[in-house]
C-alpha cells in the first residue's frame, strides 16, 4: 500500500512548480497558490490545488516499488472587480480566470519532464478548465482535473 503522505508531497511539487512559473497578477509580492481551497475573505486571484482520488493499491512492480495515479482538481479564483495588466494586455475577471487556467495547464505540460524530484512520472489533463459555480456572487471560478502518475517505494 502507498503511504499517503506522498500525497501532499506530490500536492506540495505541483503548487511549488506552478509558483515558480506563474507569476501572480496583482503582484502582492506573496503567493497565490495554495494546496487548499480558498476562505471566503481570501485575496483574489488565488490557484488551489486539492487532491480529489486516488490509487493507493497503484500497480506494484515488486515487493519495494509501485506506480500509482493520483487526481487533483485545480481551481482558479478571481474577483469581477479586479482587473491586471499582464503583458500589455488587461485581464479581468472570466478573462483573466481563463488565462491563468491556460498558464495552469501549460506549465504542467511544459514541466511534467522535470517533476522527477517530487516522484511524479507524468502530469495529464482529465477534464479540461471549465466554469463552475463559486458560491459566492462576485467570485468566477474555473476547475480543470488532472491525472498525476508517480512512483513510490515500498520501503
């Protein structure tokens, strides 16, 4: 059986890898990715990371290494009233959600070769960024589903 702690570890390298390559709009000089959802009085724009399944059995290779999948659910946050120049170009709220859900996926793409060191294999789309409802009235919120397969070591 994996240990579950592996989770946050993978949780923690993809919120670290999406740090490092998505630089955050309104320029607070602190981050706006995290590996939870946001509170109700959060900052906006926020990036959350969460872990939504799993397979903790994995496909075990032998007695002392397995390959497992791990789904995260990833959501972008934004305000209807903020607004941000990015590159010249001005992005608000479901304009900027979808960038930064585009940024989200193209880094993941980009980076999924270099996510060695946090055990991950590979890093896959499932279902791509689509608008759900934020239960809040001036929030727009996007969620996409990735597939993360990674290696753990039995002992």
């Amino acid at each position: 059986m994996a240990d579950e702690n592996i989770y946050l570890d993978i949780v923690n390298g993809i919120v670290t890898t999406l740090r490092n390559n998505i630089s955050d709009p309104a320029n607070r000089g602190s981050p706006f990715i995290y590996p939870d959802f946001p509170r109700v009085d959060a900052t906006m724009p926020r990036i959350s990371i969460t872990a939504v399944g799993g397979d903790i059995s994995g496909a075990g290779l032998n007695h002392e290494f397995g390959i497992f999948n791990l789904r995260l659910q990833i959501d972008v946050w934004c305000s209807i009233h903020g607004s941000y120049t990015i590159s010249n170009i001005k992005y608000g709220n479901t304009k900027l959600r979808d960038y930064l859900a585009g940024m989200v996926t193209k880094v993941l793409w980009k980076n999924r070769s270099n996510l060695g060191t946090y055990n991950i294999l590979d890093v896959a789309p499932i279902i791509p960024f689509r608008s759900l409802d934020s239960g809040e009235e001036d929030l727009v919120r996007g969620s996409g589903d990735f597939v993360i397969t990674y290696w753990n070591n039995f002992t």
